[in-house]
C-alpha cells in the first residue's frame, strides 16, 4: 500500500520559498508589533517601566478593567449556556433566525455599540431624563462601561457552546432525566462537565475582548481619570500626551494578557482535540449520525 | 423518541430571548427609533455629505485592500500551515490569532511606532519615498494586522480536509502541481476563501481602535467613518452620528447575512463533496 507519493508534493524550492514568504509576512505583521511593544515599554529602562505601572491612574485603569471583566464574563457565561442549551437540545420555529442575531454584535462596529447605550441612557437619550431625575448615572460611569462590554462579547460563549453540544448529543442528558435527575442536577452533574472545555474556551475568547475593548468602551467612557478609566484607554491617554513610555508600559500588561490567552487557548484546543478523537474512537463509525429523529 | 424528555427549554430560551433583547435588540432598536426623528430627506443629506462619503470610500476602500492582502497572504499562510513542516510551526500556528487577543489600541499604537518616520519600519520607508503612518496606508496596515486570523482560520480545516486521492488523480492524469493547485484545490477551497474574506471585510469595516493611532484622520483624506461617528458624537451631533451609524449597521447586517448564507452553502457543498464541475 505504501506507493510513493510523490507526485502531490511539490518541489522542495517552492516549499521552501512558499514557508519563507508566509513565514516572513508573519514576521513582519505579528511578531513584530509584539516584540515592539515590550521593547518601547523597557526603552527608558526598567525603574521608569515599574513606576509608569505604579502610577495610581494606571493602577486603577487596571483595576477597572478586571472589575469589567469580573461583571461581564458571568452574565455572558449563563447566557451563553442558557442559549446553547435551548439551541442544541430542542427545535423550534425561528431558531437560525435566533443564531444569526446572537452573531449580531460580532458584526456591528465597537463604535456604534457605544452609541446605542448613549442613545438609551446619555443626557439627550430615550431615559436620559428619567436617569437624571433620578440621579443615576449609566453613561460616563461605570455601569456603561459594563453594558458596552456585554454587548460586545455577547456571542463568544454562546458561538462556542452551540456546536459543541449539537455535536455531543443529549443522550447522556435524557438518560440522567429518565434515571431521575432533576434539571439541575443534570445540569451540574452531566451537562456542564461535558461542555467544561469548551465553555473555558469561550471565557478565555471574551475575557481577551472585555479587557481588551477599546472603541465601544470609549464612547461610553467619558474618560475621566481614576474614575472611567480601563487600561485600553489609560493607553490611549498616555499615547496622545506624548508619554511614550507609559502608554507602553500600560500596553505592555495588555499585551502580556494577550500572551496568555493565547498560550491558554492552544492548551485548551489540545484538550479539546483530545476529548473529541476519544469520543469518536467510542463511537461506532456511523454512530454520531445516529440521532434520535422525533 | 418522539417526545424530548429534557427539560428547561421554556426557561433557557426565555431567558436567551430576554438577555438578547435587553442587551443587543434593544439598544440597537434605540438607533433605529433615534434615526426616525429625522426625514428621509434630512438622513439622506448626512449619510451622503461630502465628509460622510469621503469616510466610506476611506473605509471601504482600506478594509477592502487589506481583506484582499489577507486573501492572498492567508491562503499562503493556511497552505504553508496545513501542508509543511518547519521548526517552530505550533508556534506560529498560535500566533496567528495574535490579532484576535492583542487589544486593538494596543496594535494601533505599536503599528504606528513601527510605520512612524523614526521607527522601525518607518525608518527604512521613507527614505524610498513610502510614508505610511498617518497617511491611508496606515490605515491598510492596522487593518490587514485586525483581520489577519479569518481567512487562515477558515481555510485551515478545509485545506486539511481535502482528500489526496483527488490531487494523486490529477497528477497521474498528467496535471502538472500549478494546474492541480488552480483547476482542482482551488475550486475546493475557494468558497472558503471567500468565506474567511467577507469575515475580515466586515471586521476591518467597523474597526476604531487600531486604526485612529495610525491614520493621521485627516478630514476627506484618512478619516474612517467610525471616527467621523465619534467626531460627530463629541460635537453634541447625536442626530449625525446616529444617521451615519444606521448606514454603518445596514451594510454590517447584510455582510453578516452573506456569510451566513455562504457557511451554509459551504456546508451543503461539504455534503455533496465532489460534485463540482
């Protein structure tokens, strides 16, 4: 069986040529800019370095941004598994209309997710007056900031969860039920460690957007300093008053978030991989086709 | 089976109808019925003032170069990833959602360090003539590092699915390697191409962040249209910026729908795999 092959290689120059170009493309557009980072944040040395980051403003730029993150992830998580669930298990009228909406702030512009939440709740929106009758304060504070984020890693988790559990089938989960298990004790116990991986894949995915938004967040900020401040922003401060070294020293802590959700991505994807390839070998050849039809 | 036993389908869609309500339709209903305020007459002079057009032809113009470089480097970047080998290539491979992890202000003011006269890059450019940060290039850069993952990642499992038997058929044949490449893979691959560069059009159209550190935004010249929202926003011009919106959230939603459409033609096509010409 083992005939030569060599017919569909192509020549060892071109593979070589073809490697070098992709290769130094890469360079140039990714490796680059990431080297240039941490080397512009070190340029005047590594006490300005630690001291651009001690800063109080940058301090509490940070702090803002987990605090963002530690809001927003949750709710998206729940939602997220709330829509797969639905989505994955149960058929309904109107459901690839519901996916393709649950796609939608993948598509629209960070900066008019910003906007919408000036329209609803700034001074001149639909509850600008009722909020300020009432003294609460959502655009230029905190609670915009939160709602930007929402809005713009709404599909992560649930994109991720969707076809991992179409894939997986409700076999396990409808053997809980008829063993009776009540719905959250298959939940805890059947559903959510089956989907763990990939439910941690989509929380790394928008954590990386949460802590990393900057258009959205922006136009809902009001950058005030100390107050609603996040880092993307900090940096964006920094930068356009000329302080080279601390715009890139506050980049540089993105960028080492950047570093790691991308290390924690590939581990993830490996599991995954894994998980999958012992899934198939347990099932017979057809056997993932083989879904109850109603 | 013809019941489903499970339960929870009234509370989990409930519950994904009301987050999705309050957290995008709403909002984005809230555009719309701002935009309503205004005549059709009054929507059709902003969305069609100079300054308005001259930041879609930016826009479009520089999102649709770069989703073509990513087009072309992408494939080259897929093919080289699926099919070689070279030291160091898990490495790569994961750097290649660098973009989709590395904040956008981030890219924007490193790109613009790079591209400036006195950076890294910049340095050898200019004497050549090339000025790229703060003129329209800039604005191709930032947007081609934004859009870089989509078209490697959608080709990456096609490319790996393609069987060889098709390409060891062609070769004994008598096809040389370039008309097994442009008369059999290609065909193959390309609604997946297509696929990954509508994904990176889309995406490098609504862009803000990276792009704003690089471009210069220069009225008529390298202004976006996302920063002329903004610019209009800062100037009290809810009304403007909300009309410009609408049209940026138009053209968003029929790009979204392409794709879908063509997902879903891609994945009918998968199952009749073959079949083609």
């Amino acid at each position: 069986m083992s005939s030569p092959r060599p017919s569909i290689a192509e020549p060892r120059w071109v593979r070589f040529t073809l490697t070098a170009v992709a290769l130094v493309f890469l360079g140039f557009f990714l490796a680059l800019p990431l080297v240039a980072v941490f080397v512009e944040a070190l340029a005047a040395g590594i006490p300005a370095y630690l001291d651009a980051l001690a800063d109080p403003e940058a301090r509490s730029a940070i702090w803002l941004t987990v605090l963002v993150a530690l809001i927003a992830l949750p709710l998206n998580v729940a939602f997220g598994v709330a829509a797969a669930w639905a989505i994955a298990r149960f058929e309904f009228r109107g459901k690839s209309a519901l996916i393709t909406l649950i796609d939608l702030p993948f598509a629209v512009s960070p900066v008019v997710a910003g906007l919408v939440f000036v329209l609803l709740f700034g001074s001149q929106g639909l509850f600008g007056a009722w909020l300020s009758a009432h003294d609460i304060r959502i655009i230029f504070a905190v609670p915009g900031i939160v709602l930007a984020t929402l809005f713009v890693t709404f599909p992560f988790v649930a994109r991720e969860l969707i076809p991992l559990m179409q894939a997986q089938g409700r076999e396990e989960e409808e053997a809980a039920v008829s063993l009776g298990a009540s719905g959250w004790q298959m939940l805890w116990r059947v559903t959510l460690p089956n989907i763990k991986w990939g439910l941690l894949y989509g929380v790394i995915l928008a954590n990386a957007r949460a802590m990393g938004e900057f258009g959205a967040v922006s136009v809902v900020s009001g950058h005030i300093r100390g107050e609603t401040n996040t880092l993307p922003l900090h940096v964006e401060i920094l930068y356009n008053e000329y302080n080279q070294v601390g715009a890139f020293a506050a980049a540089s802590v993105l960028a080492l978030l950047a570093l790691v959700t991308l290390i924690a991505k590939t581990i993830v994807e490996w599991r995954m991989r894994r998980e999958t390839a012992m899934l198939e070998a347990s099932l017979s050849p057809e056997g993932g086709a083989a879904s109850p039809a109603a | 089976m013809a019941r489903n036993v499970l339960p929870g389908f009234r509370l989990g869609l409930g519950y994904t109808l009301l987050y999705l309500s309050l957290i995008v339709l709403l909002p984005l209903a809230a555009l719309v019925f701002k935009s309503a305020e205004l005549s059709a007459a009054q929507f059709w002079d902003i969305a069609t003032g100079e300054r308005a057009l001259a930041s879609l032809r930016v826009t479009f113009g520089s999102a649709l170069i770069a989703a073509l470089i990513n087009a072309a480097f992408g494939l080259l970047t897929a093919w080289v990833l699926v099919r070689y080998t070279f030291p160091g290539k898990r490495f790569v491979d994961a750097l290649v959602d660098l973009p989709f992890a590395l904040p956008t202000a981030v890219a924007g003011i490193t790109l613009a360090t790079l591209y400036a006269g006195n950076g890294w890059i910049g340095r050898h450019l200019e004497p050549l003539g090339f000025k790229v940060a703060f003129t329209p290039v800039g604005i191709v850069v930032a947007l081609t590092f934004i859009s870089l993952p989509f078209v490697v990642r959608t080709l990456q499992p096609v490319i790996e699915d393609i069987e060889p038997e098709i390409e060891e058929a062609a070769a004994v044949l008598g096809a040389s390697r370039w008309q097994t490449f442009r008369l059999v893979l290609l065909p193959a691959i390309l609604p997946a191409l297509i696929t990954g560069f509508t994904l990176a059009f889309s995406r490098a159209i609504g862009e803000y962040g990276s792009v704003i550190f690089i471009a210069g935004n220069m009225p008529f010249i390298s202004e976006i249209t996302p920063l002329l929202i903004v610019a209009k926003l800062e100037q009290y011009d809810i009304v403007g910026a909300t009309a410009l919106a609408v049209v940026m959230l138009v053209i968003s939603f029929a790009l979204l729908l392409a794709v879908n459409a063509l997902q879903w033609r891609m994945a009918n096509r998968h199952s009749a795999a073959g079949a083609r010409r």
